[in-house]
C-alpha cells in the first residue's frame, strides 16, 4: 500500500501558534474560525467561508491555517492531500 508523503508546507508552525493561543480562544471564542499565518492569529471569523475568503485574498494559496476553535483537527483523505502537493 502507498502511503501519501506531504511536502514541508510550513503549517507545522501555524499549528504550534495555534496551540500556544488555544486555551485563550477556546475560553472567549468558541465556535469563531481563526485564521493564522507567519505564527499570527490575523482575525477571527463567524464562518469559515469567510476565514478562506480572506486568506486567498491576502496571501493567495498560502500556507495558512484556517481552523474553528474548539472543533478537533481536521484529517484530511490521502487523495486530497495528495492533489494539495501537485
């Protein structure tokens, strides 16, 4: 069986600074989508289509991270990640 081998995409970092916030956000922002690039929380969203909507348009492709607050992470299939990597 193949396994899928995700490209250094830098959101190691994002995800560390989200990490450092989390129990700051998770006591006042439950539910928001934040949106992270460079280990910054830019804004703070009420839907996700917003949080992506601002991040394509301030840093295009990325690499950003875009997550709800208080939700678990999100595991993505082998075939999408795999298309994110081409």
């Amino acid at each position: 069986m193949k396994t899928a081998t995700i490209p250094e995409s830098g959101l190691e970092s994002e995800i560390e600074a989200y990490e450092a916030l989390k129990q700051d956000l998770e006591a006042n922002h439950t539910g928001k989508w934040v949106l992270l690039k460079d280990r910054k929380l830019i804004d703070l969203y009420e839907s996700f289509e917003t949080a992506a909507q601002n991040a394509v348009r301030l840093y295009g492709r990325g690499p950003y991270l875009i997550r709800q607050v208080g939700a678990p992470p999100m595991i993505l299939p082998a075939s999408v990640m795999y298309q994110m990597s081409g």
